[in-house]
C-alpha cells in the first residue's frame, strides 16, 4: 500500500541532500510520538533520552530507504518500537505478551502495599487520573504501549499492528483486555460515590 | 434481562459499532446498570486520554543535530579537490597538450620549432601512441567528447587563473 505524502516527500528529499534543518523539522514533527513509545517502554528514566537518540540516528541513517509504502509516522514508530525492544532484551527485561499472568501481582502486591502509602500518597490517591496512570505503568509493556498509540496518539488497530508487527486482532484483543483489566481495578478500589463525585 | 458486554462498551465507545445498530442506545436507556458501568468506562477512557507526563526536552533537537555526521562531507570533498588550483593547472596542461597531439599536423608544428629552438626530439612517436590509444578505445563519439572535455578545461583553467586574477586585482 503506498502512502505518499508531498510534505513528508519533500521533508525527506531535504533531509537526504543534506539539509540539517530539515532534520530539525523531523524531530520536532515526531518528538511526541517517539517520547510516547519510548516512555511506555523503557522504565528508567535515565535513559530514556538515550534510546529517542538512537532511535532518530538510526532515521535519520536509514530515511533514504524510505520508500512510502506506510505512513512516515508509522515507519518511525516502528523503528522506535524495535529499538525499545533491543534495548529491553539488552538488559533482559521480560517484555510479557499476556496479561494474565500480570493479574495476579495486579490483585495482591500493588493494592496492598498502597495501604501503608505516605499521607501525599493517599492525598494522590483521590486523583482518579493518577490512580489510572499508576495502573497502566503495571500493565506488560506491549499492553501499555498499544493504550498510548491508541488513546493519545489516536493511531488505528491497523497502524499500531504495523509499528509492532502484530495482526489487527491481537491488537484489539489486547487493548480490549487491558482496559477491561483497568476498569475492574478501578472499580475495585473505589466506592461508588468516589467514581461519581 | 441481557445486559451489555465489556467488549459492547467500549466498541461502543471506540465508535466501532454500526451506525444503525440501535441496540446499545435502547438497552442504555431503560437499564441503569448498564450506564453506571458505561459511565465507568468513560472515567476510564478519559484518564487513558490523558497526555503522558515524560516529553523529550526542548534541546534534544539540537543536541542531536549537533551529534550527526555532515551528509555532505564527501562530495564537498571531491568538489574541493576539482577546484583546486593543483588539479586545474594539471588538468588544463593535459588539455592543452592532449588537443595539440591529436588534431595538429606536427610534421609542419615540429618543424617550426625545430627550426627556431634547434630541437631534436621527436615527437611524432607519441603523437602516433596517443592516436593508436584512442583507435584501440574504438568508441563511437569519444573524439568528439574528448575535445569537448578538453575545451572546457582549458576554458575553465583559463577562467580561474587569469580572468579571475585580473578581475581581482
């Protein structure tokens, strides 16, 4: 399937004949989706920065292969998704497929140890949003990275499949099941009048 | 009464249901733990919309351009090396004396300077081996190109080392 796209052509034409500005435009144009992929992947902070770096070194090496057969978007992310990957078996972090196995930590360690949080935690605690954030970081990281692709950077089933080589069906099952898995757990740790208020 | 599915809400939520599947609104409006449940899951959907806290720092775009290897920096170095005075000097010498050897009559060229320098070289063997090369080549158009590219040279060597001189001083 070709994706051309003028801008996006002439964007890489640039970058290709040298112009480092260009590039400049490219990071900017993708900062946000490559923080996102990266944020949800990789857990230490201190070297976030450093996989985003890898990952526009490896674009900006590679842009000239590019040949809009997918959207520039999806292509990127797709670089970024593999380079959080390499990096996780790097240092051997299980990256979990499923998260049936994360249900049972879910229940008994987070919500448990939340108890004997300090006063500001349980002040957090009334912030619903937090409360969801909080849960989603618990969730594997492929879950997590598929609820930020399709929530905030509003991508399809089928471009989100494409960025991390998964079929469409799997990544509506799973984005189904985490967020069935997130409600549950919502529910489970507040009152009604707490959700409604 | 058959109440809705996890999977109903949020299709239903994602807009993924049939714009002429009414089912959904009209369970939603007679049962009232189904819209509790719907209610939750927009508390839900509007926490994952959220935009997450971590966003690379402004300077990153700069620091890493900072970091990349010039693109350019061959062919800059190949333009350089083209240009430079060494090359078009050497360059405009072969010009020159490859277009001597090949279109002039240097029985009569030779012989006037035979004749004034007293010289007693022979240049007629290499006039003969430069014209043997160009037969062995035996490629259509090539005289023809040759001489172009030896104009050009010439006119360029020209260009740089006397019109450009004079211009500047």
């Amino acid at each position: 399937m070709s994706d051309f796209n003028s801008d996006d052509n002439d964007l890489i034409e640039r970058i290709t004949s040298g112009d480092k500005q260009a590039f400049k435009e490219f990071i900017e144009r993708y900062r946000r989706l490559i923080s996102h992929i990266v944020f949800r992947m990789v857990d230490n902070t201190a070297d976030r920065e450093d996989v985003c770096q890898e990952i526009f070194i490896k674009a900006y090496k590679n842009l000239k292969n590019f040949k809009f057969q997918s959207q520039l978007s999806t292509w990127i992310g797709k670089i970024a998704f593999n380079s959080c990957v390499n990096y996780l078996r790097k240092l051997k972090i299980p990256m979990f497929d499923d998260i049936s196995i994360e249900e049972e930590t879910f229940d008994t360690v987070q919500w448990e140890n939340e108890e004997h949080e300090s006063p500001e935690h349980e002040i957090e605690k009334r912030d619903i949003a937090n409360r969801i954030k909080s849960a989603v970081s618990r969730l594997p990281a492929n879950h997590r990275t598929i609820i930020t692709l399709y929530h905030i950077d509003e991508m399809s089933y089928a471009q989100i499949g494409e960025i991390m080589e998964l079929p469409e069906g799997t990544v509506k099952s799973y984005l189904f099941r985490a967020r069935k898995l997130l409600k549950a757990k919502l529910m489970k740790n507040y009152q009604r009048e707490d959700i409604f208020r | 009464m058959k109440h809705l599915l996890d999977s109903d809400f949020q299709d239903y939520l994602d807009g993924n249901c049939p714009p002429n599947d009414n089912f959904i609104r009209k369970h939603l409006k007679t049962c009232e733990m189904c819209r509790r449940r719907l209610e939750q899951y927009n508390i839900l959907y509007a926490g994952l919309n959220k935009e997450i806290a971590w966003v690379l720092p402004d300077s990153f775009a700069d620091n890493l351009i900072a970091e990349l290897p010039d693109r350019t920096a061959p062919l800059k170095a190949v333009y350089k090396f083209l240009s430079s005075e060494v090359f078009l000097t050497f360059a405009g010498i072969a010009a020159a004396l490859g277009a001597v050897l090949y279109y002039i009559d240097f029985q009569v060229f030779m012989q006037f300077f035979y004749d004034i320098f007293k010289l007693e070289f022979d240049f007629t063997p290499l006039r003969e081996e430069f014209t043997n090369i160009i037969t062995l080549l035996n490629l259509p158009g090539l005289s023809f190109l040759l001489s172009g590219v030896l104009v050009l040279l010439i006119i360029g060597a020209l260009d740089r080392f006397i019109i450009q001189n004079l211009i500047r001083t």
